[in-house]
C-alpha cells in the first residue's frame, strides 16, 4: 500500500463515517474498514442509512431487517455486526419510547403518515438517523465497556454528507424542546469530537477529486473532523513514467514496440500492433489523467491518504477480507482492549 | 447472444417524439443524452435536450451559461435542416413558474412567501424529479420539436424518476396536513375509527416534534396550494401518460460495474410492469480489446520479453485490458441473461471529459456503432 497512511489520531476515533460520490465504492470502502477495525478481537457495527440494502448486497447476506446482526468474523477473533437504519422505524420507536403509541404506530405506517412526518421536515430525518448512529456508537454493557469498539457508517454522499451530518442546522427545523431536541444535541456533541472522523472516499478522476477537495473543506468549515483520504481502485501503471507523456500526446514508438515484440519471438499482425498501440495511448492518458488528479488531490488537501487497489474481479466477501488486510497495514486501527479471550 | 441497438432507427423514426435517458448516479446520462441530441439535429430532426446538472464543461459545450429556464439554440450543431437546442432544468423557477400558472397572482405570492413552500421547493427529495417531468411535459405541449431528450436527476436509484410525482403528489394532496393540524375534525369518523385514540397521540407527537409553527406554515401552504391542486395532478397525470405513450422511449444508461447493472435491470423489470415503452441500454464506458491477443499468451511474453520495457509494458497492460473487458462482458452477460431481448449498445471509455461538440459527436457514433461491430472483438481469443 502507497500513500501517507493511518495516522494515530484516527486510532482514538469510535465513529468513523464514510462518504465519497456516487460510484466511488464508499460502500465497499465502508466494509472493509469495518472488518479491518474488527481485527484482532474487536467488535464494530457497519451501518447504513440511505434503505439501499448495499451491506446485504456486500456481504452476500438476504436484505437485513432494522435490527443489529453479526455478519461477518473478522481475522483474530473479531466480529462485525451491521444495521440498515430505517427512517420510519426509527421514528416510530421514539413514538412508541416516549408517547405509547401502540397498535396505532403500524396503521399510522401503512397510510403513510410516517412517511408524511419524516418527509415534513428533511432535518428530522437526519436527526434520527444520525441519533440512532450516535446511541450505538454511545452504547455501554453493563462492565461499562462500549457494546462496539468503533461503528462504521456508510454515510450519504459527498454532495450531502454536510447538510446531513450538521445536525445543528437541522434543528432548525425542530421545536426547541422534547425528546429529539436532546437527542439531536447529544449527537451535535459527538460528531463535532474527537470520538468521530469524515473518511473520503475517491477515485483519481477530475470529479471525484474535485467533490473530495470540496467536501473536506466544507466539513472543516462545519467544525466536523475530516479523516483519511481513501483512494480507491487504484490500477497499476505498467509504463514507464518517461514514456507515459509521450504516449499521452501520441508519440508511442510502433517501431520499438514491434522489434521489442518480435525479440520475444512474437511476430504479430500490424492490425495487431496497431491495436496495441491503441490501447498503449489509451491506458497513458489515463495514467497521465491520474496523476494530475492525485497531483490535485495533494495541493486541495493535507489529510493523510490510503490507496485501494482496483480488484479485477469485482468485489466479493474473499477480495472484502482482501482490502481489510491492507487496511490494517496501513495502520488502520481502533484503540480497545481484545474481546478475544472473553 | 446480445441484440444490438438500432440509435440511429430509433432517432430517425419520425414516430420517436421523447427519449428518456435513465440510469442510476454517475454513469454518463447527461452526456449521452446531449451525444443522442446532437447525433439527431445532426440527421435531420429538430431536437431538443433537457438536462439535469450537466459537467461545467459539458455546459459550456452546448452554450448552457447564458440561458434560462428555456431552451437555447446550440450553436454548430444540427445538419440537413436538423437544429438542436439545449435547457438545463432551473427546479425552483419551474416551481415557481408553475404556480404561478396555476393560480391567482395573489394567491401565488402567498404560496411563494411561504416558508415552507422555500423547503419543498429547494430541498424536498422528489421536487426535482416532479420538474424535470413539468419541464417535459411544457416542452411536449409546445408541439415545436420533432424529439425531446431529457436526462433524468442524479438520484441514488434509478426508480426515483418514476416514482417521484406520485410521492409528491400524496404529499401535497392535504389530506396529511389536515389530519395533523386539526385531526379532531378532518379525516373523517371512519379513518379515526381505525386508528383511534393513537392518532390524536401522534399528531400531539408530531407537533411537539417539529413545532407548531412549521406545522402551521404547512397547512397554510396546503390550503392555499388546494385550489390549484386539480390542475396540479392533471399536469403530472397527463406527463405519466405521455410517458407511456408509443412516442416515448426509455434509453437505460449504465456503467459495466455491478451495482450500475442491478439498477438498470430494476429499471427495465419496473418499465416493462409499467407498460413502459423501452428502447435498449447503452453500456457506457467500456473497454474492448483492440487486438487479438490473449491475456495469458501477453503475459506471457512479457515475462520473457528482455531489454525491452516498453514492449512489456504494453504486453501487461494488454492482458489487464483483456481481464477488464471479460469482466465487464460477464457483468453484462448476467443483465441480458436475465432480460433476453433487451438491445444492447456499448460505448467506449473515452480517456478526457467532453468538451465540445466534436467529443459529443464521437459518442453518438459510438452509440450507433453497436449494428456495424456486432458481437466483434468482445473475446480476446485468437491469435
């Protein structure tokens, strides 16, 4: 693994959110960090809150109900248990928690009200599922020791993690007092602390670097703590650097290719070597593309910077356990004594 | 085996009034929905594009900046008497504009003044959806283009497009706020009589929750929204049905990734339960193999290949090639397993954005090359 690493400030953060655009692979990102901080005995929750069943999807798992389940073991004894917040749900449990509602709730859910309540007020959404990230992140069994060691979320993306994650601006929308009100205040003060970090999620192209730049300036503005810059399907570079910008402006060398070629007793079509030559540009473009997007991505930002390789074969739960372990070397880590022998 | 897509019949079929280009985030809609545009002007019809959120650049190709919430005439576009003309979707002035329509001007500047009226207009998540439909609907009823392409917003599924004004519509239809503002009296005996005492509960839940005044400027915001409501509902009535009309067609867009691919498959199940018209996907982003060289044989030579670096090089980026182009293959494959007949054309990455119309030109031709290739160099077998 390239890039400048973990640094030991994150190891102390207990709610590490992941956002990043759309076709990133926040999502996968989100996975293999929650099984990378499982590592050694660990115990952390993967949640998700956009109802997209991706975890399931992830983790080849059936779509997971609003309740938290263990889904996967991680290297040393370690367990990851998931949730897929529910937005209605989680309303409704206040419902039920402070005004008894009863029966009612399920009749008030099938015509749409609930729906109508959430929809009424964007910030009250928000605030409910973030409230319900901070009470697992906050979660205490009775020795006093947290019920997760870190809770992973896969959060919205970039272009709404802010106005999603700011709590204190959806309050707005909020009465000044009652339940929520305290509950939305608690979370203000979780994820303005040390206790939680912004991971982005990017690929080394114009848009995705740009909407990282952004949106960690945008996070710091909001006096929320971006982490890691995570750099995702990173793919090799078989040329050399030297060759990569003349290749990117068309000079490839057909001739030196060709007796290259032919010295490994490959004596090939032209149609052949034309292609080849074809695609030879087309892979030093964009190789060229992507240093100047990491080249971006170094002035926009000084947060610290992970690299994920591109899997070819797709991801599936062997290649998950596959980017996890390079995480961990990286230095991905959460501070929390082993629940290994216990 | 996978149909091509015929782009150019579909383009040129007099018949074909509205094409619909849909997909999930990220995959390249507003780009080929401008490429399909322009490939149109450019055979001969007048065409229009409806974008969503196009790239600065791509904006600026088509001559975006300056214009409002109407369409614009490309400059340099459009052959044999064909035009395109170009909008980008201005949700709150549609909105706005709407309303306005609708309504009396005072009643109008209520509604406009409204505090909530500023949420639903700017941040409610089917608002842009509901627009773009009112925007085509507009564009439709001027009877002034022979085609109407329209990209569809950034949402996070693909279905959002489609069930965006039926939300809206619940929402806005008052019979929720009444219920919550005054539920002693609206709703009527039998719906009380179902959920009892519970509701009168919730509505105090619900108040105490968001504060009464965010209630009050709601209900104020539907009874004053009541009157023009009918109109309301029959504009995105008659949309859904021009939608299903046989002058429509469905372009899904995707990128060969997996998650790309389901959305486009739940989009194509959901067109065809719906009596949707669909056209075929376009594979966008693609990377064919440009020579008959297996992987295994480039590997291969590569690590006998000495004194010769570049040779190499280009040997071992051949072979990544080749195993991106089987996966992407097999991503696809598993989609037209599962809906035989869908036509299918690919689209090859392009190494640089769009900047001009010459680049959008190159992926029209890309989109109607799938008759000419076939099934060609898809396998990088041989040799």
């Amino acid at each position: 693994m390239i890039g400048s690493g973990w640094p030991a400030e994150l190891s102390a953060a207990r709610l590490h959110i992941v956002t990043g655009k759309g076709g990133t692979g926040k999502t996968t990102v989100a996975g293999a960090l929650a099984l990378a901080l499982a590592g050694g005995g660990r115990r952390t929750l993967l949640v998700e809150v956009e109802g997209r069943q991706g975890i399931a999807q992830l983790f080849d798992t059936p779509p997971l109900p609003y309740e938290e389940r263990k889904i996967a073991v991680a290297p040393g004894g370690g367990e990851v248990r998931a949730l897929a917040v529910d937005v209605e749900a989680a309303l409704l449990e206040y419902f039920e928690l402070f005004y008894r509602l009863g029966v009612a709730g399920r009749t008030l859910r099938r015509m749409g009200a609930i729906e109508f309540a959430t929809t009424l007020a964007p910030g009250l959404r928000d605030v409910l599922l973030t409230g319900k990230v901070k009470e697992c992140a906050n979660r205490r069994d009775r020795d006093g020791r947290p019920v997760y060691d870190a809770v992973v979320l896969d959060a919205p993306p970039t272009g709404r993690v802010v106005s999603f994650l700011d709590v204190t601006k959806a309050m707005a929308d909020l009465a000044r007092s009652g339940p929520i009100h305290n509950q939305a205040a608690g979370v203000v003060a979780v994820l303005h602390s040390e206790l939680a970090a912004v991971h982005v999620v990017t690929l080394l192209e114009d848009l995705p670097v740009s909407e990282t730049v952004e949106t960690i300036d945008e996070l710091a503005a909001a006096g929320l703590r971006p982490g890691a810059v995570i750099v995702n399907r990173v793919r090799p570079q078989w040329l050399p650097d030297r060759s990569v910008a003349a290749a990117a402006n068309g000079r490839v060398d057909a001739g030196r290719i060709r007796s290259g070629l032919a010295a490994a007793g490959l004596d090939l079509a032209p149609e052949v070597i034309d292609g080849l030559v074809t695609e030879t540009v087309e892979h030093a473009v964009r190789v060229h593309a992507e240093a100047e997007a990491l080249a971006r991505l170094q002035h926009g930002t000084d947060r610290p910077r992970l690299e994920l390789p591109q899997l070819m074969e797709g991801v599936d739960l062997g290649s998950l356990y596959d980017l996890a372990a390079l995480l961990v070397e990286a230095g991905a880590r959460v501070e929390a004594p082993s629940r290994a022998a216990s | 085996m996978v149909t091509a897509l015929d782009v150019d019949a579909l383009l040129d079929d007099p018949r074909t009034a509205i094409v619909v280009c849909c997909g999930s985030g990220g995959v390249g809609k507003t780009t080929t929905s401008a490429a399909l545009a322009l490939r149109a002007a450019e055979r001969g019809r007048r065409a229009v594009v409806l974008t969503i959120d196009p790239a600065k650049r791509l904006a600026q190709a088509l001559g975006l900046e300056a214009l409002g919430n109407e369409p614009g005439r490309v400059p340099g576009a459009g052959a044999h008497d064909g035009e395109l003309h170009a909008m980008m979707l201005d949700m709150r002035r549609t909105f706005d504009e709407m309303v306005q329509t609708h309504t009396t001007p005072d009643r109008a500047a209520t509604i406009l003044a409204n505090p909530f009226y500023q949420t639903i207009s700017t941040s409610f998540s089917g608002t842009q959806e509901y627009m773009a439909m009112e925007k085509l609907g507009q564009l439709a009823a001027t009877g002034s283009w022979d085609l109407i392409v329209v990209d569809t917003p950034p949402s996070r599924s693909a279905l959002d497009f489609l069930d965006a004004p039926q939300r809206m519509s619940t929402f806005l239809d008052g019979r929720m706020i009444r219920l919550l503002s005054s539920p002693a009296r609206a709703g009527g005996r039998g719906l009380r009589k179902i959920v009892g005492a519970g509701f009168t509960l919730f509505a105090r839940a619900v108040s105490t929750i968001l504060g009464g005044q965010l209630l009050a400027d709601a209900s104020a915001f539907v009874q004053a929204f009541d009157t023009m409501f009918g109109g309301f509902r029959e504009r995105a009535t008659a949309t859904y049905s021009l939608l299903r009309s046989p002058g429509t067609a469905f372009v899904v867009v995707a990128s060969p990734e997996p998650d790309a691919l389901r959305e486009a498959a739940y989009f194509v199940d959901r067109l065809s339960a719906e009596r949707m018209p669909l056209a075929g996907l376009v594979l966008n982003r693609t990377h064919p193999v440009l020579a008959p060289l297996s992987a295994t044989r480039a590997r291969a030579a590569a690590d006998s290949v000495r004194g010769a670096p570049l040779a190499a090089a280009v040997l071992r980026l051949h072979a990544d090639r080749c195993d991106l182009a089987d996966r992407e293959e097999r991503l696809l494959s598993r989609f037209t397993g599962a809906h035989p007949g869908v036509p299918v054309t690919r689209v090859p990455v392009v190494a640089a954005d769009v900047t001009d119309l010459d680049g959008l030109r190159g992926i029209g031709r890309e989109c109607a090359a799938a008759l000419e290739h076939g099934a060609a160099l898809t396998s990088a077998e041989g040799v």
